[in-house]
C-alpha cells in the first residue's frame, strides 16, 4: 500500500496514476479494500509528502509503507468549519 511513498522510506516511489490503475484493478475484486487502498494512498499519503516536515516524513511514512493503515475521519460543524481528523 505504499505506491506514492518515495524508496528511501520504504515505499515503492510509483506515480499518482500507477496508483489509480493498482487501485482500479483492486476494485474488480473487492471495492471495499481499494476505497480502504484509495484513501490511504491519496489523502494521507500526499498529505505527509506535500505538507510534512522532513521529521514527520521520517517517523510516520516508514510505518505507513509497511505495517500501519491510516484512516480519516472528516467532520463537519453547522456547514462552516470542516475538521479532519488523521489517526495513524
């Protein structure tokens, strides 16, 4: 599940759209494990690559490449303020 992660933290450094075809050939299978696979590549994944400090990128993209599935939870209050909420 480490398509986009970059090799020098265990992933396999693969682009975005190697990842929109392991996902699509997933889903012929099970939707439900490529939307768990969608989400943890794209959404988590990116967000440590594009906006995480070099120290978070070496404490967290490790385990996400090879042992750990993340999760998100997004919430929304009275339309105005959306909270995300990234457990690892």
């Amino acid at each position: 599940m480490s398509v986009e992660i970059d090799p020098e933290y265990g992933g396999s450094g693969l682009s975005f759209m190697s990842a929109c075809l392991l996902i699509e050939e997933i889903s012929k299978v099970d939707m439900s494990v490529s939307v768990m696979i969608d989400v943890h590549n794209t959404l988590i994944i990116n967000l440590f690559n594009k906006l995480g400090t070099p120290e978070q990128k070496a404490k967290y993209l490790p385990r996400l490449a090879t042992d750990t599935v993340s999760r998100i939870r997004l919430h929304v209050c009275l339309g105005i303020y959306i909270y995300i909420y990234i457990y690892i």
